[in-house]
C-alpha cells in the first residue's frame, strides 16, 4: 500500500465527492427557486389578462385581445429556429413562442387563444397549476376562473424553456467551484508529494545502508514523526553492527586458531620433505599427527559452541548433577584421568537442576578436561555443590597453578589461555562453559584457591532448578 | 645469522625453529611480548619473527615498543588475520614485511633473505667479493667459480664479515651472532672456525685486528 495513492485517492475524492455534492444542491435548488419565478410570472400574466376580462361579456373587445396576442406571438409558432438567437432585434425575446394562452366562457366555448395553443382545452377546467402534455412538449398550465363572467383564463409555458434555464443556471453556477476544486486537486498532489518527501528520503537513506556500512541515519532533518522510527531503526543497526563485528572477530579469532596449527603442521611436512634420515622424518610425523589431533579438537569445540542455539534446545529437564559428572567421568580418556584424582562430592547427588542436561554434560566435560589440563600429577580435582535460598552453586577447584588477578576476568573468552600456548588446548573450552551458563541463566565466576589452584563457580538461579519435586 | 622467533604457540615455534637451523639461522625463542623485548635489550638480533596473537601484550605493542626504542632490526610479522587492516596497522607500527599463515617455507626463507639483504644494503640476491661469490639461496659459496664447502657457521661467519665489509667486528658480535642461548661456546671456537673459513679459501680475505676482532676490508678493484 502506497501512503501517497491512498492520501492523493481519497483527498482527491473526497473533492470529486464533494463537486458532485455541489453540483447536485445546486440544480435542486436552481429548480425550486426557476420553478417558483415562472409559476409566478404564469399567475401574473393571468391576472393581467384577468383585469382585461373581468367585466361584462359584452364590454369585453376580444378582436383587440386578439390582435394583442396574435402581436405578442406573432411568427413565432412551435418551431425552434431561432432558438440560438438570446434577443430578438425588436427587444423580443426567443423564449416568448413557448407561451400560449386560451380564454373560455363559462359554457366553456373557446373566446380566444393564442397561435401558439391549440383548440382544446390545454387543462381541465379548475383553478391552479397542473403539468400537461401536448404534442412533444410539457407545459406547465395555469387556469384560472373569473368569478365575475364565468370565464376560463388557461395561460400554458413549455416546459423545456425552465429545464434551459435551470441547467444554464446549474452549469454557470458551477464554473467557480470547479475552478476552485482543480487549484485545490493541484494543491492536494502538492502537499501530499511534499508531506511525504521526508519519507523519501528516509527510505532512501535506509536503502543506502547495508552490512558493510551501518552508520546511524542522519535525523537532523526528519520530522518528529519519523524520528522515533529513525531512532528504532538506528538502534537496530547499532545492534546488528554490534553482531557483525562480535561474528568478524570471532571468524578472526577462529581463523588465527586454525591457521596456527595449519602454519605448525605444513612447516613440518616440509621439514620432513627436506630431512635426510628416516629418523627426523618420522619425527616430523609425529608432530604433524599431534598437529592434526590438535586441529580435530578445536573443530570439534567450534561445532559444539555453533550447536548452541537456544532453538534446537527443545525443553529442560530435571537431571542431577552429580549423576552428570559421574557419566562424564566415566567417559574421560585415560590419558585424561591419569595423573589427577577427581573427587564427586557426595552434595552433587544431592542436587537437582531444571537443565539441558545434554549441554551440562558437555559443561563439565569442559570444566573437568580443563582442570586436569593444569593439574600437577597426583592433583587433585574436586567437585561440590550447595543449594542456598536463591540458588545452587556448583564449584569444582583444581590444584593447578591458578591465574594472576589480571587474567581472572579474561578467562571464558574466546580464544584466551590461562598461559601461552603450552599445553593444547582450544582457548574455547571456558567460554563454551559460558555460553552453556548463559542458556541456563547461570553466572560464572572464577577465582584463585588457597594455597594454590583455581575455583570455577556456576552460579544457577532457583528459579531454574527443581527445588519442590 | 641471530634471529628472535617471537612466538606463543608451541607446535609453530618448535616448527619454525626446526625449519630456521639447516638454514643458517640461529633461532631464540620466546613465547610473549615482554621476554622478546628484554631479550632484544640484552643481546643482538638480526632478524625478528614476530606473531601478532600473543597473550598479553600483542604483536603491534611489542612493535611499536620496540621502534620507540629505537631497534632498527628488521621485523617480519606473522599473522592469522587476512584483514587489509592488520596488514596495514603492522607495516605502519613498523614492521619490514608480514607473512600469512599458514605460509610456505621457501617463502618465509625468501622473505627473510631478502630483509637481510635490505638490511645490509644490497639490492642483488648474491654476496660477491672479488672472486668469491655467496648465493644465500643455497647457501653455497664459490672462489673463481670453484664451489667451497663451508661448515655451518663457518659460513655465518663469512657472511656476517662479509656485510659488515671495512668494519671491525669484535669476537663478542660475531660469537653473539653464531650461537643462541642453548649452543655451548668453547672459548676458541671462533679462532677454529676462522681458521677453518681461511684454509678453506685460497686468498686470505680476514683480517685480525689485534686485541679487537676481525674484519674483511672493502672491496676495490685494484686489489684483484
């Protein structure tokens, strides 16, 4: 839908509507007001006629009458020739041919017409207005009875001469509207158009941005109308820039941890190419296959932190942490296991949650593999659990180095390692533990044990765990 | 030839420092911005491979901190970015050259040859003095275009006289640019490969300074 047809047709009718309004109002009452005048002019004509027959028959000289009304209607019988003449040069007038006027007796024998009526009686004989036809035409009769001789006064007028009049006074009395509603029409479209210029421009702004280019729209121009709509959109785009730049950096972030060990593994095959004995070959093997073990790892987390889409989530259910972290557990690596001692404390039994529990597991898998990565051998690994008014905490503290103060609020970023790259990890263990959090509602917390390793704590509101059943 | 490998990855570092030592390369190796700069003020490098992603302080700020302190050593950067931006914030910060990984190593060999090259003033890939003609490429060395088998620091000797032709080297510049911080020096290693290098060539191109070092003098025609 178009603002501007909708505003431009419905203005623009509304105008069409309001002509026809006019046109209509004026053509009744052009009608009432011609019909009043010529019914009055009838009645006249009768009565002057009237004042000449209101005397005794014999009194009355009807040659003289008639030679007045022949004279008044001379050559002018029921043809319409002259119609286009407005004036007649004797200072007649066109129109005096439409009248016709018989006078009767009282034994309602024709005394007199005019040459313009015929020998019957035009009406029935009675006092007042009537609407006849005769030949091609109607006329408008008026009769009239003289009390004093009995005699018939029947003045008739075609009826077309009113039609004429009231359309010319219909038609020319509409000249000035029209005038009128075709500057307002232009008006209309004008204003309209300018109203909507705003708009316009907005869009076209709109139109000018896209991914790559996001900068706010220029309002300093728009109505106050738009303005909120233009401080919506700005917003939006702040937000959508805002995701592009966290998924630009995040592929950079992907991209430098995957060309790293890319980079690592094609200078071995190389090294290995240019080596001479089948020992530093084979030595350079085995770091390509460590590098490639390396890469599958951090693909593998990647997918894993791309599957975390809170839509293909489906519902929560009631799982018990401990019975989690025993599955999880079980399917460590040896290698994993070997070396750290990880302890279940009996209050993770005790604890159930409202969870994914799909997503809790691969929580803990993280927190656990990345505990017994900074272990010292023989470290050990524990895992608790606490239900307060509000929440349920889960802390799982190593004996590992810990982190400097500093490095505390990096950790759960993406690609961030406690130390350099010295062990082989993906940098993106800690903050897949924070988005899985994040889904649950959950807080993460890090801080350093006494006298040394390091406390993960997950803090689940109770609003999310399964307090009651 | 002395080179910093800057570099926090351990699987790449180790690479690198395996493929930088067939090549005359003497590698050290640290793993963050702080060590690189403490080393680069202790001792002297040649050449510098520097990776942009290092924890803590980045590629960039090692850079820019090492400019301001005046380093003129030549930098080649690493980085995992293909952003024109990185490019572009690296050369400007003041990095010689950059390189993407993952990269090919005749590559990376090239474009460290050819900031040594840069370093030193030459525009030509080949190092010749009179008769005697290095092809740093391939390492190899002729004299009157019979080839001259050279050990390998023997040949990083030759080479690091031979840049630094008219100049007097003292034995602590040269023994710091043949041996990194996990090589045993014996205390006349350097007369013995020295020896070697003039056995080695039938004109007697090094000169001892006595009680200060050696040196090859400038080449001019009149001396052939």
């Amino acid at each position: 839908m178009s603002i501007r047809r909708f505003l431009l047709a419905g203005l623009l009718g509304i105008l069409l509507l309001s002509f026809v309004v006019i046109f209509l109002f004026n053509r009744y009452q052009a009608f009432v007001e011609v019909g009043e005048l010529y019914d009055a002019q009838l009645a006249q004509s009768s009565r002057i006629l009237q004042g000449f027959l209101n005397r005794p028959a014999d009194e009355i000289d009807f040659d003289h009458i008639n030679t007045a009304l022949l004279a008044a209607t001379e050559n002018y019988s029921n043809d319409d020739t002259h119609d286009n003449d407005n004036m007649r040069n004797d200072g007649g007038h066109k129109y005096e041919h439409k009248f016709a006027i018989q006078i009767w007796d009282k034994s309602t024998n024709l005394l007199v017409k005019s040459p313009s009526a015929p020998l019957y009686a035009i009406a029935d004989f009675k006092d007042g207005y009537s609407i006849k036809k005769i030949g091609d035409f109607n006329w408008h009769v008026f009769t009239q009875h003289l009390p004093s001789n009995g005699y018939w006064v029947v003045i008739a007028e075609r009826a077309d001469i009113r039609e004429e009049i009231i359309e010319k006074l219909t038609y020319s009395s509409l000249v000035g509207p029209l005038a009128g509603m075709v500057f307002l029409a232009f008006g209309v479209i004008l204003v309209v158009t300018k109203g909507l210029q705003p708009l316009i421009d907005l869009s076209q702004q709109i139109r000018e941005r896209n991914i790559d280019k996001l900068e706010p729209l220029v309002l300093e121009k728009a109505p106050k109308e738009l303005i909120p709509l233009g401080q919506a959109v700005n917003l939006l785009m702040e937000q959508v820039s805002q995701d592009v730049e966290r998924e630009r950096r995040f592929l950079g972030d992907i991209a430098h941890e995957l060309r790293t060990p890319l980079a690592a593994m094609k200078l071995n095959a190389q090294n290995g190419l240019y080596s001479k004995d089948i020992y530093s070959v084979q030595n350079f093997l085995i770091k390509i296959v460590r590098g490639v073990d390396r890469s599958i790892r951090l693909i593998e987390q990647l997918l894993t932190l791309a599957r975390l889409d809170p839509r293909a989530l489906g519902e929560p259910e009631t799982c018990v942490l401990g019975d989690i972290a025993q599955e999880v557990i079980n399917a460590l690596s040896p290698q994993q296991q070997s070396g750290v001692h990880i302890h279940v404390e009996e209050s993770l039994f005790n604890t159930q949650l409202n969870a994914y529990p799909d997503l809790l597991s691969v929580m803990l898998r993280n927190l656990i593999e990345n505990a017994s990565r900074y272990s010292p051998e023989g470290g050990k690994i524990s895992l608790a659990a606490e239900q307060t008014a509000n929440n349920i905490i889960f802390a799982l503290t190593d004996q590992g180095p810990g982190v400097s103060e500093q490095q505390l609020h990096s950790l759960g970023k993406r690609f961030f390692r406690e130390r350099p790259a010295d062990r082989m990890g993906s940098g993106l263990g800690l903050s897949i533990v924070a988005r899985i959090a994040e889904l649950h509602q959950a807080q993460v917390s890090f801080s350093n044990a006494v006298p040394q390793g390091l406390v993960v704590k997950i803090l689940f509101p109770l609003a999310n765990a399964n307090g009651d059943s | 030839m002395r080179l910093l490998l800057v570099e926090d990855d351990l699987m790449l570092g180790e690479a690198l420092q395996d493929a930088l030592m067939p090549h005359s390369y003497v590698v050290d190796w640290v793993k963050d911005g702080e060590s690189a700069l403490k080393s680069l003020r202790r001792e002297h490098f040649e050449i510098i491979i520097l990776d942009i992603g290092l924890p803590g302080m980045d590629g960039f700020e090692v850079l820019k901190k090492l400019r301001s302190e005046n380093f003129e050593v030549p930098v080649l950067l690493l980085t995992a970015r293909d952003s024109l931006t990185d490019k572009v914030t690296g050369l400007d910060a003041g990095a010689d050259d950059y390189l993407l990984k993952p990269f090919d190593l005749d590559e990376l060999l090239a474009r460290l040859r050819a900031l040594s090259r840069r370093a030193a003033g030459r525009a030509i890939p080949f190092i010749n003095h009179g008769k005697l003609c290095i092809n740093p490429e391939n390492q190899s060395v002729s004299y009157d275009n019979q080839p001259i088998v050279l050990a390998r620091r023997e040949y990083m000797v030759l080479i690091k006289l031979l840049e630094n032709t008219g100049r007097v080297l003292s034995r602590e510049q040269l023994e710091q640019s043949l041996y990194g911080w996990l090589d045993d020096v014996d205390s006349n290693a350097l007369e013995v490969h020295i020896h070697h290098i003039r056995k080695k060539i039938p004109v007697d191109l090094i000169r001892t300074v006595r009680g200060v070092g050696y040196t090859i003098n400038k080449w001019n025609e009149s001396q052939t």
